[in-house]
C-alpha cells in the first residue's frame, strides 16, 4: 500500500466507525438529552480526559527518538498545563463544574460506569504494551474529531440553557491542538509503516481506538437513555 | 521514623555507597586517565543520559497527580530540550564530540559496555515496574551529584587538556536542575513515605540506584583500567 492509500484505508475507518456515528452522540448534539445524562456523560468523559497523559507519557517513556518525544510533549502541556487550574483536564472540569457536578465526586471517578473505565484503562495499556507504531496510530481518531466537536459545540449551545461557551471552553482549544497532533501522527505512521504487516498494524490500532470511543457511549446509552439500566454504584442523575 | 530521620537516613545511604566513592571516579577526577579512558567513560555514559528521559516519562505516565506529572516534567524539558540540539542529552554529545568520538557511534550505543546497557536498562524498568513512591525515591541520588559534578568538573578542566568549559556544559546545567529537582523529590517522599514498609521501600529504591550509578563504574574499571579486560564488540580506544 501506498502511504497516500494507507491514509484512505485510515479515512475510511473514521467513516465506518468513528463515534460521530453513535446514537448517544446524535442526541447530545441534537439536544435530546437532559441535564442529567448530559452530566452522565460529562462525568464519564473526565474519566478519558483524565488518563490520556498517562497514555501520552508512557508513549514518550517508550521513543528513543528525541523529535518524538518533543513533539509528544507537546500533548503532556496541552493536557496538564504548566500550572494548576491550566489545561485540558482544568477545562474539562470547568464543564462539569458547569454542569453542577460536585469537583470531588468528579476528580475521585467513583461514579463511573465499568464499561467507561475498562474502555479507558484498555486503550491506556495498549499503547504501554504494543508497539510505538501502534501507540502512535491510536491516537488518528483526533483526524475526525474536528468534525464531531464543532458539531457537538454548536448543537449543545443551541439546545441547552445549561450550557454556554464558557464551559465548553476545552472544545475551543481541542480544535486547534487535534489537527496539529494529528498532522504529524499521520505523517509518521505514513512514514514508519512500511511493510503489510505494519501497516495492518495501523489500521488495526485506529479501529481498536475507535472501539475504545465507541464503548463508552454504549455504556452511557445503556445506562442512561431510557429505559435505563444504571449498574450498582454508578452515578445517579437527580430527577 | 520521622520524616527527618528518614532523610537522614537517606543522606547516610549516600555517604556509604554514592559512586562519588568509586575509584574510577577518583582517576577521572584525578587526572589518572588518558583519553581513550576519559573517552570510554563519556560513550558509556551516553547511554545512562538518554535512558534518562525514558525513565521521567515512564514515571509521569503512572502518576495520576497533575501536580507530579507537571514538576516531573520539567526533566523531560531539561533532558530533551524544547528543540533539536537542546537539552542535556545534546550538551552530553558535545561532550563526546569535544573528546573525539564518532557522534552516530556514540548515539548508537553499539560500543557500550554490556554491564553500562545492563545496570541503564535495569533503573528504567525500576521506575516503570515499582510503586510510584519508589519511582521517585530512586531519583535521590540527585542530593548528592552537585559534590561530584563540582570535584569532576574542576578535575577535568585542572588535568585534561583534551577537556574544556564548553564541552562540559552539560554539568553547569544539572548544578542548577539537580538541587532542584532533589528538593521535590526529597519532601514527596518525606510526606508519603508514612508507614515503616513505605519508608523502607524508599531507603531501598536509593540504595538500588546507588548500585545502579555503581556498576556502571565498575564496568569502566574492569574494562578499560589497567590491565583492562574489554568485552567483545565494546569500543576500544585508539592508543
């Protein structure tokens, strides 16, 4: 395969099963949801935010090239910040503070689902344990993630007075820093996956992450869209 | 143990078994090493210094407090740089390069000593495979490198007429990261380390970076220090 069909084989995995396509999407931005799943979700989603540095150190804590690395860092700065209260995860939790979630109750990841943290702490340890080329491509399903977070923003502004745009402010900064990130992980695995097996690698790794994305909003969905079915410990919505 | 007793303990680990000890130490700083010798020092040591970010990335990719993933992250900064050719991983290949080595030799690592990959390779996995307060403990042999960078640098500079200011930059900067970096580790393990088990994990975790520093040491002296037993395939100096 051509690096160029290489990435249309990965384009079209985004097109068949990125989680723009999931029903729980369709009725966040469509505004179908109410507050309560809506902060479900949000909850949840701290869960991802959450470990995706340790999933960007531990690549770093893998490359033995020092451009890599770098360049990753990048991701460990924009997730963190540079002091307490900056950052993707701040911001996300801006957003559930918007959303009236106890900070606590939200940092502490109690009331998450199973299907959430099994999902999270997967993709976590595929990209500790399989190879660089593989952790890398996990990362492409941020190529399709401009597309489902304008979609996201504008149908949640318009549908819910419980939301406005201070709160979704981590969106903002996402729709910079995704296409930068995966810019150079395209060019990489186009570069570095060289023979069949390599890349099948690859493609593997970007349908596996999308997996990864796609089981988190069936938990949602089946915990929280009627009729429901909330597993022991997980968080309550208040009626 | 309080936690002054147990820093005074940790100080007393290093008065006993800090590589400051070592006689390959003494005739480097000494003046009793010839260039191939200085050489072969500086090649295997490369490969200690570029293992070094592999080990701080592991660590922040286990600590699932910002707080932690941001300070330790400032010694992926100090070691990788923020651009090509910065960094102290750089500042050590003008090092070999001020010495005469090959600079592709060098980062290949083909000519380090099997005991230097072995003693390297064993810390990462410390820090990748132990508790994170034992990740962090190993780092304390940070307390006490400003004595021997001062008694190096001054040694090398008075004896060597193949060393020079620039080519050990490298040191100049870790006077400064190193003291810093200790005092964070030194009060995270003083405010963790809280139950007798704990603390003796974090004696333990300095003493097993002490053997690490160590070994490389007694690698160099066995190889390359008169009579001088050096292994197949490892770097032999030009005489």
């Amino acid at each position: 395969m051509s690096p160029q069909a290489l990435e249309a084989a990965l384009r079209q995995i985004g097109a068949e099963r990125y989680h723009i396509l999931h029903p729980f999407h369709k009725l966040l931005h469509g505004g179908k949801l109410n507050r309560g799943q809506v902060q479900a979700w949000a909850l949840n989603r701290y869960y991802y935010q959450c470990s995706i540095p340790l999933k960007d150190a531990s690549l770093i804590g893998r490359a033995t090239d020092p451009d890599l690395r770098r360049e990753w860092r990048r991701r460990l700065s924009d997730h963190d910040g540079d002091a307490a209260g900056e950052g993707g995860i701040a911001r996300w939790l801006a957003l559930t503070d918007g959303l009236g979630l106890d900070r606590d109750y939200v940092i502490s990841t109690a009331g998450i689902l199973p299907g959430t943290r099994f999902a999270v702490d997967a993709y976590v340890r595929f990209v500790r344990e399989r190879s660089l080329l593989e952790a890398v491509a996990s990362s492409l399903t941020e190529l399709f993630s401009p597309t489902i977070i304008s979609e996201r923003v504008s149908g949640m502004l318009k549908s819910y007075d419980f939301i406005n745009k201070d709160t979704l402010a981590y969106f903002n900064a996402r729709m910079i820093q995704a296409p930068r990130d995966s810019d150079f992980a395209l060019d990489y695995v186009k570069r570095e996956a060289r023979t069949p097996g390599e890349q099948e690698q690859v493609l593997a790794a970007l349908r596996f992450k999308c997996d990864v994305l796609w089981a988190q909003l069936d938990a949602l969905h089946f915990a929280y869209v009627a009729p429901g079915h909330i597993p022991p410990g997980a968080f309550v919505p208040k009626s």
